[in-house]
C-alpha cells in the first residue's frame, strides 16, 4: 500500500512544533557597517553545546530523488539543533514527524515547500527526512553539532510513502 502525504508552504506558524523557520520576513533588522549593510537579526537559535559539542558549518550538495519522491528514512539529533538555508532561490521540501509520535507513522508526518528564501533549523529530537530538494546541484549552508556522543538516529520506513509533488 502506498501512502501519499500532500505538501503545505512553510510557514512560521505552521512549523514551530518542530524548530524555526529562518527567513527575513519579519525579522528584527538595522543597519551596520556605516550604512552599507542591513542585518537581519537572530533568526534562530543554536542549540548544540550539550556533552561537549560545538557548532560547525558546513555546505551540502545535494540531487534531486527520483519522481514521485519516496520518503526512506526519518532521522532526528538528539543532541543539537540542524538549521539548513538554501543558498540559491530554489524551492526545496521538508518532511518531519509530530512531536512524540511514532515518526514512521504515516499520519504523524508533515510535509512543507520552503521558497529559496526559507531555511528551517529543526529542533533537538525532531524526525525529519534527510535533505529533499527540486533541482540538481542545490547548495545548503548547514549549520549543526560537531563533537562527541551519537547525534543521529535513524529509522527505515516499512511502507511505501511517496509526496504528492503534482
């Protein structure tokens, strides 16, 4: 049997059970640098200190999955947040399971379209699917936990669940 699981935009309000929507949109900003420059200010927290951890960036390349877009796997990060911003104007998906829900349940999971103007830093502990984006070569600043102890855990769908992407 084959599940389909239907794509919402991502919204702020929508996707605070599971982390942080970054985007400018609302953000506090002010002026910097003698006038040159706008920052927009804290758009999201960074949670990776527990058991000796530091945060580390890095740039993911990531590849389109093949049509219709089967989901594998959850995975979550027990031990830090993940914040993950596009670094072209491309649109992307996120897919994450309920809070404390059984994430390969198909009715706990949601799906949402990020413009290339959103990142999302999901929260400690949220299963969410690995990265799932639209076009080829799409570059992701990733902001995360390095250091000591297991920081990701994984979980193998049973079932067939593909994203109703048209």
């Amino acid at each position: 049997m084959t599940v389909k699981l239907q794509i919402e935009p991502l919204s702020r309000t929508e996707f605070s059970p599971f982390g942080e929507v970054i985007e400018t949109e609302g953000a506090e900003r002010f002026t910097i640098n003698q006038g040159t420059t706008e920052r927009y200010n804290n758009l999201s927290r960074v949670d990776v200190l527990s058991q000796g951890g530091w945060p580390q960036i890095s740039i993911f390349r990531s590849q389109p999955r093949p049509q219709p877009i089967r989901l594998d796997l959850m995975e979550r990060h027990p031990l830090g947040t993940q914040a993950f911003y596009p670094l072209q104007d491309r649109a992307w998906l996120a897919v994450v399971a309920k809070p404390d829900a059984d994430p390969l349940d198909p009715s706990s999971l949601r799906a949402f379209r990020a413009t290339g103007q959103q990142g999302v830093s999901y929260a400690r502990n949220v299963w969410h699917h690995p990265l799932l984006v639209l076009e080829p070569d799409s570059d992701f600043l990733i902001v995360d936990r390095g250091g000591p102890g297991n920081n990701l855990e994984e979980r193998e769908f049973t079932r067939t669940i593909v994203l109703a992407t048209g």
